[in-house]
C-alpha cells in the first residue's frame, strides 16, 4: 500500500503558492485568526496555521478574547474585521463557549474574507458548484490530496462516512464537482462495511478510531483519513486502522501526518485568492 504523506502534498502546494505570492501586485495578504479562550487544540491549530503563513510569506494576526466576551462585543469585533482593509481573510476557531451564537457569527463574516468557508453564502456556493465560493479547507484539502496522486476522479465510486456540514457535506459536493458518484453514510446507514466496500475511494471522516478496518476496504481502494482521534493510549490516530487496511488498499493517508498537514496550505491558498479578488474588486 502507498502512503500519501501529507507533506509531500504541501510541498507541492507550497512552491506553487509562493510563485503566485511573488506575482502578486497587492500588498502581502494578511490573515486574522480569532479566538476566544486558550483550548489546547485552538492554540496547537493557531500554531500551525501562522507558521504556514510564515512559511509561505503571508501576514497573519492573533485576536484571542476571554471567554466573558459576550455575543454582542464578539459580533462588533466581526464588523470591524470585515471593514479593515488591510485584512484578507478571517479564520474563526471553533467550536466556541455555549453563550456566543455560532451560527449569527458565520453569517456576519464578510464571504469575500471567509477563508475557511463557514458563512451560509459560501456553503450555497459550494453546494450551487459556484467556484467563486470558499469550500471549508479541511473538505478541499482532501481533494488536493486526490489532484496530487492524479488518479482519474470522474465515474469513481466515493463513500463517506460522515455527513457533517464541517466535512462530509461539502466535500460529498467537491467529489460531485469531480464526477464521482458519490455516497454519504452516517450513524443509521445500514450494513456499513458493505457500502464501504463499494468504494473505489474511501474518505473517512466520522471522528471514530480505527472504526474502518479491513473488512470494510474493497481491495484496491484509495482511503482518505481526515479523523483525529485518540486510541486506547491516548495517541493521535485516523478513523482508519491503518495497519489492517494496508494488504488491502492501493493507497493510505497516514493520521497524524496526513489531510490535517494539507488543511493550512488550503487557508493559505484561499487568504491568496480572497487579496487577489478584494484587489480586482477595488480597480
Ligand atoms: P462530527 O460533526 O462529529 O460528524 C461526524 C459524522 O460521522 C456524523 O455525520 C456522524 O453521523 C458520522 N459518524 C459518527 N460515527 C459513525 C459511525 N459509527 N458510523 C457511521 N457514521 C458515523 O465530526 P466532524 O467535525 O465532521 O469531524 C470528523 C472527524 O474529522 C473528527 O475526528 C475530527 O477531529 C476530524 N477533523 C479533522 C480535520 C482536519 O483538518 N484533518 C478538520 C475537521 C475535523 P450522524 O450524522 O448520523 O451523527
């Protein structure tokens, strides 16, 4: 079985969006990550996310609030972010505390600056097949993992399991975009391994460990891992077991090492195109 690593993907994606970087007559776009408490796993993504700016060569800004923020003072700070000029695209951290309304917050980040896909005009565009929309990045940086191995998509059967809004529904839409054929499973699909197994690929992404073992792999399959889950030792691992797949699948992403790698280089991607289309807007 080979293994997809995920830093292969970004390297490629990397070069590509720092030659665009330097072609790019706009100021350095500039992204602003906002967040309000101190979770581990905000603070471990926020991480990530700046030192693949930096890497790349793109500004990128805290904003971190209290967790006595309440919703009116967190939806101003969302209007202001929408008015500053020299932002370029907004990422939220998520989930947030019960008394802030996620929802009303999705909506009121400008589309034009929603880098990560979260407001309803982005999701329409997504679901319309409108490419001027911003798909969620987890969702897109699995099918830049797929563009990468250059396998042909269209006519494919693609089965996930999982149908949140997060992941499984929009990148359900990108494989149809791609012409697979495509089949969403959920916790009251019946015969779970079976529809599995009709999949010439597998994207797994319902938070479980190791739920997908070899029983559910049709041989030959390419299987996409996008969970993040702790095992019975408490150590990252995919919805996939990894090891009892590998006799049987064509192809593997590895957790931790795999889409969760690609999703910064998407955010990147996206805070690239939002300054090029903010600029030609102002011409
Ligand atoms: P979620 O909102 O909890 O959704 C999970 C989905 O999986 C639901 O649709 C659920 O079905 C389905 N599911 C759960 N258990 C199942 C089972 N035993 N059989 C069949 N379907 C099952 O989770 P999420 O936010 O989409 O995240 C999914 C995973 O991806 C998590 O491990 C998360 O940490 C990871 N993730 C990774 C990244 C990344 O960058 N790599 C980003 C985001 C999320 P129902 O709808 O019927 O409940």
């Amino acid at each position: 079985m080979q293994i997809l690593k995920g830093t292969d993907v970004v390297a490629a994606m990397n070069s590509k969006l720092k030659k665009e970087l330097s072609q790019l007559s706009t100021p350095i776009p500039h992204l602003a990550i906002v967040r309000i408490g101190e979770r581990p796993d905000d603070l471990s993504y926020e991480r990530g996310a700046k030192k693949r700016m930096e890497t790349i060569g793109l500004h990128c800004s805290s904003y971190a609030y209290p967790e006595t923020i309440t919703n009116t003072e967190f939806q101003k700070i969302f209007a202001d972010l929408n008015a500053d000029q020299q932002i370029d695209g907004i990422l939220l951290l998520r989930p947030l505390p019960k008394h802030i309304d996620e929802q009303a917050i999705a909506s009121l980040i400008d589309p034009e600056k929603d880098v990560d896909g979260i407001s309803p005009i982005n999701m329409a565009k997504v679901f319309a097949g409108d490419s001027s929309g911003f798909a969620p990045c987890t969702a897109e940086a699995v099918i830049e993992m797929l563009d990468y191995t250059q396998i042909p998509l269209a006519g494919k059967q693609a089965v996930l399991v999982g149908r949140s809004l997060v992941v499984g529904k929009p990148l359900s839409m990108l494989l149809l975009q791609k012409n697979c054929t495509v089949t969403i499973c959920h916790t009251k699909t019946a015969d779970l391994s079976s529809v599995c197994q009709t999949a010439d690929i597998l994207i797994a992404c319902a938070g479980r460990a190791k739920m997908l073992n070899q029983s559910y792999i049709r041989p030959q399959a390419v299987v996409i891992d996008v969970g993040i889950n702790l095992d019975e030792n408490n150590k990252l691992c995919g919805d996939v077991d990894f090891e009892s797949i590998s006799p049987v699948a064509a192809l593997a992403t590895p957790v931790p090492g795999g889409v969760g790698t690609v999703t910064t280089s998407v955010l990147a991607k996206h805070l690239i195109e939002s300054a090029k289309r903010r600029k030609a807007e102002i011409e």
